[in-house]
C-alpha cells in the first residue's frame, strides 16, 4: 500500500484556484522541493492530498520524484485534482507524511463537493460534534 503525503497549497485561491492549477497542465502537474522525503519511494502511486485553508480538500496521484539540475526536486503528479471528504488539517510547512488508513476518503463519483467549509471552523464544528 502506497504512502501518501500532506502538503499546504501555496498560492491558491481556493479550491477552484487549485483545481484550475492543476487542470492547466496536460500530462503532469510539477511542484518542486528543495529536499526530497526520505521515504519518497514508498510514494509513487500514492497521493498528495492539499491543504486550502486549514482543509484537506483533494488529492493528486504522485507519479515520480526527479531530482532537477539545480539540486532540488521535482514531485510529479498527475494533473487532476480528486476531491475527497473535507477534513480539518491545520498548517505546516514542507510535507508530512499519510498513511492510507488515516487519508480521508474520495468522495463518490459525480457527487458536488459544495463548498468547502474553512478549516478553523470545520474544526471547531468537528469537536462540537456538528459535523
């Protein structure tokens, strides 16, 4: 079973803005590192799920890590973005690492993953047993 990773999505406005990120690219979404994870092998065919706003809100298949000319490395994933149950996540830097029996589930096909509530809140909700 593939490991899987977290990671803050730097930049984005939003899921939409992340999706439309991704979606710009045709055959692989590039997102480099200045280190590469220590168990990067264990990765491939896992996923990176994004943080948007103290949320984890989707994931991409990684494909490949390829170290670049500069010194520092590429994580290659695929260029679709797979939207899961939201889950409150707070921030952090670089990466940590999932395993699969703790990553949040795909949401079902063809289901709208409305709008995403902002993780604070989602949080908070969370511990009031509301959601």
């Amino acid at each position: 079973m593939p490991l899987n990773m977290t990671k803050i999505a730097f930049r984005a406005n939003g899921v939409d803005g992340l999706r439309q990120r991704i979606a710009a690219h045709e055959a692989e979404f590039r997102i480099n590192t200045r280190y590469i994870p220590k168990r990067h092998e264990e990765m491939i065919g896992g996923s990176l799920y994004w943080i948007v706003d103290h949320a984890i809100v989707g994931r991409s298949e990684i494909r490949a890590f390829e170290k670049r000319e500069d010194g520092r490395y590429d994580i290659v994933l695929a260029p679709e973005l797979i939207a899961v149950e939201t889950r409150p996540k707070r921030a952090h830097q670089g990466w940590r690492y999932l395993e699969e029996a703790d990553a949040p589930r795909d949401l079902p096909e063809g289901a709208d993953p409305g709008d995403v509530l902002p993780g604070r809140l989602l949080n908070r909700l969370t511990k009031l047993g509301l959601v």
